[in-house]
C-alpha cells in the first residue's frame, strides 16, 4: 500500500509539470515570433510572426479527435508516453532551427524558419495528446470525486504558472530585440522544455498506473452524435473563438508593447521586450487568480450566470483600450518572484484585466455545452479539442488586421468574439433537443 501511495504521489508530480508543460510549449509561440517579425526578411510583418503560434494550434484540428481514439485503444500511461516523446522532438525541432538552414532563403523568407514552424507544429501534436490525458489522469489518480476534481484544480493552477512565466523567461533573454536577434538567443528555455520532457517520460515509464475500466462499447450504429444538439454545435463555436480570445489578447499585446516604431505601445527599446514579457506574463498570472476564484464560486453560481457577466465585463475592458485616448499610466507586473512598477499604455493595462474574466470561460462554455448530452459526452470532448484550433486561426487573422491598420483596431476580432460568447451564454447554451434519448 504505501509503495502504491508513494507511486502515485511522484505520478501525480509527473503530471503537474506536464499541465505546465502545456501551457510553457503553447506560450513559447508568441514571444518567440517577436524575434522572427523583427528579422530583415519580416519586414515587422505580425502575421508572419504569429504563425508559430498557428502551427501549434493546427495541430489541434488534425489530432482532437485521433488523441481520444488513442486514449481508447492503448490507455493513459502509453498515451501520455508517446505524447511527451513527440513534444520533446517538436521542442527538439525548434532548437535545431538555430542551427538547419541558417543563413538560406526559401520563397522569400529564411530557411531555418521552415524548421521553426515545423517543430511548433510537431510540439502541438504533443500538447493536444496531453490535453486529453492529464485531466482524465489526475482525476484516476485522486480517485474521482472531489479528490480527483481537486488534483485537477491544481493541474490548472501549474497550467497557468507555467503560462505566467513562459513570456516573461523569453522576454528577459532575448533583451532588445534587433534584426540580429536570433532563436539561438532563447536556447536555454528550449534546453528547459526538452530536459523537462526527459525526465517527465522517465518518471512516466517506471510507475505503475492503472487504466480506469472502460465500459463495454456497443457495436450498434448511435441513432445520434453530439451533432445533433444544437446547444452544443453552437457551444463548438464558443470555444473555437473563445481559445482564440484567450491566446489573442496577450500574444498581440506582446507584439504591441515590444514594437518600439511610430505604431508600437511607445516603450524604451532597450526594456521593450522584455517589459512587454512581464505585461503579458501577467495576464496569465490573472488567469491563474481567475481560475482559483472561479473554482471557489463554481458551486454555487451557474455556468451561465458566470458566462454572461466575464464576456459583459471583459467587451467593457476591451472597448475602453482601444477607444480611450493613448496615455501611459503605471502597472504592477508579475515578474516571476515579485511585483515590479512599469510604464506602459492604459490600454495594456485594461487588456491584462481581461485575464480575469477569460479565465473561466472554457468551463463555463463546455458545462453549458455538455449538459444534456448523456452518452455523447466522450465524443464531444474529442470534438471540443478539434475546436482549440481555434487559438492559432484567430490571433493570426487579428495581427493581419494589425498590419493593415494598427494594434489597437485588430481588436474588434475580439470585441466580435466576445459578443458571440456573450449570445451562446444568454440564448445558444439553451438545450432545445432534450427530446433525443442520451441514456
């Protein structure tokens, strides 16, 4: 017995760091596109440098549903095993786009960028194999109820640390960002990631877990699918562009804050970067506080009543930084150990407060959009993962409009996206279809 609850606790550990792995490999994408943007051949260009950020989250579409079939046919440990194998190759791949392809030219653009996108994409394979792992795992390894949605609450709680800390580490390397700037300049988060994924895949191999038992399928051909609920359909949306809103609003206000020309956020050149880091590192570090709330109220206010009043209060938020005058104010930023006091717009400020209200919308919307479904609960999920793609669309079409006009006006993305959450919370969360049996 004890050497099961010794197992299970270094498990449980192991799982932690990979909830943070998520959110430190997801959150790498965007600091590190400001050094891409900003080399010669970018010409500045926003677009090209959030598309790391695309490649990460395109692989969501491609492996939503694949990573629960895996679940199915070979369990969770082996799943978990063969994600962090692949994320340690992504991470791999970006590190050797220091070093492949340095110093050619391929339609236009450096070579080694080819390689970077490349490994991004390979990492968000990874990062969506462990998405549907790591809930499920540490709910079985608290032994479901309110243990097992505890260890998950924690797991969320690393998720956003890591999310917290990822912009302000490749901030604080890079320094000022100039044309000679290179990936080589971040190495030693990259050095973390894949030593990380190592001893992660060992700790994994050598304990002991246990599959939860799985009910027997039917071979019979389901009369329905989630598809046919309309709440949920409408609730795939919600979370297609709420990941969108979630990875938008910091990623673009990092190029914003460490753009240092006439259309940039104004800072000194030489703390740009790394300012614009600690800006957007706290954004996640109001996530995590969000989420801890949340977690508190969760039981006693409706998802619903939740919904309406973060997406109410984060349009406010939003539409106040891109209409109120351009003025500098001071900020309290996380830095990783302590608070610091920075000069930055009243914009950024009012942005990073959205960090609260976005940091419980993705349980607010998959409750709402899960009620109801019965047996098609586990395929809606598989669905729901397809959706994060969301997260890589999105803040790519956004810094597109940034490039064509200014920073401040490529947020109507999400002002459009926060009304939409807004609709699903008030009216397109209603279950119109109870009516088909889920039994």
């Amino acid at each position: 017995m004890g050497t099961q609850k010794n197992g299970n606790v270094v498990a449980i550990i192991t799982m932690l760091f990979l909830f943070a792995m998520i959110s430190f490999v997801t959150n790498l994408a965007a600091p590190i596109g400001v050094i891409w943007k900003n080399q010669e051949a970018f010409e500045g260009s926003n677009f090209l440098g959030m598309l790391g950020n695309m490649m990460n989250f395109l692989a969501y579409l491609f492996m939503g549903i694949p990573a629960g079939k895996l679940l199915a046919k070979i369990g969770y440990k082996k799943t978990a095993l063969v994600a962090i194998a692949i994320g340690f190759f992504g991470v791999l791949i970006q590190f050797l786009s220091g070093i492949v392809g340095v110093g050619g030219v391929l339609c236009g653009l450096p070579a080694n960028f080819y390689v970077y996108l490349l490994g991004a994409f390979v990492a968000g394979f990874s990062v969506c194999m462990l998405n549907t792992v790591v809930n499920p795992m540490l709910n079985l390894l608290g032994g479901g109820g309110n243990r097992g949605n505890q260890l998950v609450q924690l797991g969320g709680t690393a998720n956003s640390l890591a999310g917290t800390l990822t912009p302000m580490l490749v901030g604080a390397l890079i320094g000022q960002v100039t044309k000679d700037t290179a990936i080589t300049d971040v190495n030693l988060v990259l050095y973390i990631a894949l030593c990380v994924f190592a001893a992660a895949f060992f700790a994994l191999a050598f304990i002991p877990i246990a599959d939860p038992e799985q009910a027997q399928a039917s071979t019979s051909k389901p009369e329905h699918s989630p598809w046919n609920f309309r709440h949920f359909v409408l609730g795939t949306v919600a979370i297609f562009v709420y990941v969108g809103i979630e990875v938008g609003i910091p990623g673009t206000l990092n190029f914003y804050l460490s753009d240092t020309s006439a259309n940039g956020g104004g800072l000194d050149p030489k703390s740009a970067t790394s300012i614009a880091g600690f800006v957007a590192g706290t954004y996640w570090f109001l996530m995590l506080i969000g989420r801890f709330f949340g977690s508190m109220i969760g039981g006693k206010v409706s998802s619903k009543t939740m919904l309406t009043c973060v997406a109410s209060c984060a349009i406010v938020l939003v539409a106040l930084s891109m209409f109120l005058p351009h003025t500098m104010t001071s900020m309290p930023v996380f830095t990783g150990s302590s608070f610091a006091v920075v000069d930055v717009p009243l914009a950024a400020l009012l942005l990073v407060l959205c960090g609260l209200c976005t940091s419980i919308m993705w349980g607010g919307i998959f409750n709402l959009a899960v009620e109801g479904l019965g047996k098609y609960t586990s395929a809606a999920s598989g669905i729901f993962m397809m959706m994060v793609v969301g997260g890589g669309i999105l803040p790519l079409l956004q810094n597109w409009i940034a490039d064509q006009t200014t920073y401040m006006s490529s947020y109507w993305v999400v002002i459009a996206g926060l009304a939409y959450i807004l609709y699903y919370a008030l009216r397109g969360s209603k279950n119109v279809n109870k009516n088909i049996p889920v039994d």
